[in-house]
C-alpha cells in the first residue's frame, strides 16, 4: 500500500528517543499519507503514546479515551505500518493490552521474587541453627544476661522489613578453655578486627550472636553471620578466647556501623538511610537485653 496511513489522523504523545522526535514522526506520517494533527479532535483516529505518558494519564490521553473510536497505540504500530507499508491492525499494538501484559509479567515477577525471598530466609535460618548446633556442640552457648536476653539478633534493612530479604545476624560466642592451659587459646589466623563490618555485598540477611562457654572460666566470641544470593558464611568479629568486654565491644560496634545508632538507643528501627540496617525490638514482656 503506497499511503498506509491514508484517511488516517495522528497524534502523538511522549518521548520516544532523540530519533524517534514529534517533528521526524510527523515527517514520516505525512509521507505515508497520513494527517499529523496536534491535538485531540473528533477527527482523530490515532494517538500514539509512551507507557509512561498513558501510565500517568496525561491530558491528551484522557482526551482521546473520551473520543470514540479513537484507538491509542505503541509506537511499535507506527513504526510495523510504515516498514510494512500497510496499515497494521492495533489488537494487539492497543496501549490498553499493552499495559494489561506488562501489568501481568510485574504480578509473575514480584510473585517469583517473593518465592526466592522466602526460600533465601528459610535456607538462612536453617544455616543459623546447624551453626548454633554446631556450636554447642563444641561447648559453646548463645550469651544471656542479666535479663534474660540471648545476644543473637536479626539485623534488616527497610526493603527486608517490606518484605524483601537483606538481614544480618549476630552473635557472641564464649569457648571453653583449652585442656593444655589455664589461658584462653587465640587462634592466629582469626585477629580481632579493626573495624565491625560485613564481609559482603548486599548481603540478604546478617546475624550478629555472642557465645558464651559453657563451663569457667568463661571465654567468648562474637559471630556474624550472613547471607547472600547464592552464598551463606560467618565472619568473626571477635576471635574464640576473647573476653567478654572485646566480644560484648564487637557486638555492640558491629550494631552502630550497620544501624547507625548506638545499642543502648535501639529500639524499634526500621534503618537510619537507604543502607543502614535496622532491628525490630523483642515486644513487650520480653527480655530487651542491657
């Protein structure tokens, strides 16, 4: 067909790119036999419109949803029309359809990242325990004080908290004393950190848990554990055999580096910033710890 777009009057909407600008499509349009019309009448058959000028509803969307008969398309109909040089049916070129699909791939997305959240927890908290287990095991338990409260919380970002998955997990843990001496054994390899910090990228979650011996003289230290797309692993913040005022210390630095706020200024956080990390209290009648 020499002029695809004959008995046809169209109108555009939104930015397509620096080649694709209103002056060239009107150009195009024209050539194809076409009315280039810059508004909205009663005598418009087309508008071809961006997804984000018919996602916000602009003016002239709104107009020619009110005209009947007036059909608003991708550019993608535009653009097959005039490479075809025939004027393609716009089923399925419709913005409406369009935004239906687009609608329907976003639902499937978020459904399949939900799934991958919750797996990625529950593979998490299994790590956690078998630690845990670990662990005691090899005598060592989670630290409560005073008040009841075990030293092994749940650090997460905002995004966790609306339901996506960035946690870190803490704790302290003690161990017991060698048999060959009466000092606690350091191991070489495991130095006590200069700075508190997780030893990964945009990890999903990290567990910070002090452990305690389970036999005097007490000695402890002080784990985080993380975990990340495709990966799970604990780093130490303070090495097996250190005393409580080192490990309680890397406890406490490690929670004010990833929430921003001091241990004893907790609460309720929900993460001071795009990247801070923050910490749902126990709720009320339970152990808040010291």
């Amino acid at each position: 067909m020499k002029n695809p777009f004959k008995k046809c009057s169209i109108a555009v909407t939104g930015d397509f790119g620096p080649s694709r600008s209103h002056e060239k499509m009107k150009q195009w349009i024209e050539a194809a036999g076409g009315t280039f019309a810059f508004k909205i009448t009663t005598e418009v058959t087309h508008l071809v419109c961006s997804r984000e000028h018919f996602k916000k509803s602009v003016t002239m969307v709104q107009q020619a949803r009110k005209t009947k008969g007036l059909k608003i398309v991708t550019f993608d109909w535009l653009e097959d029309s005039l490479m075809r040089q025939s004027k393609k049916k716009e089923g399925d070129y419709l913005m409406k359809k369009q935004a239906k699909v687009a609608a329907k791939a976003k639902a499937k997305k978020k459904t399949i990242r939900k799934e991958n959240v919750r797996k990625g927890i529950e593979a998490f908290e299994k790590s956690c325990e078998e630690f845990k287990s670990d662990m005691h095991a090899e005598g060592y338990h989670i630290y409560t004080d005073s008040t009841l409260f075990p030293y092994s919380i749940t650090l997460a970002r905002a995004s966790l908290l609306a339901n996506k998955n960035e946690r870190y997990h803490l704790k302290v843990r003690p161990q017991s004393p060698s048999p060959t001496s009466s000092t606690p054994t350091i191991f070489p390899s495991l130095p006590p950190p200069k700075t508190a910090r997780a030893f990964v990228h945009h990890p999903r979650a990290q567990r910070l848990q002090l452990y305690e011996s389970h036999t005097p003289p007490f000695t402890y230290a002080t784990y985080v554990k993380y975990s990340a797309p495709g990966a799970c692993a604990t780093h130490v913040l303070a090495p097996v055999g250190s005393g409580f005022e080192t490990a309680m210390g890397g406890f406490r630095k490690f929670f004010r580096v990833k929430t921003r706020v001091g241990w004893e200024e907790r609460g309720n956080l929900v993460g001071c910033g795009e990247e801070a990390f923050g910490y749902v209290d126990p709720g009320e009648g339970m152990p808040k710890g010291i």
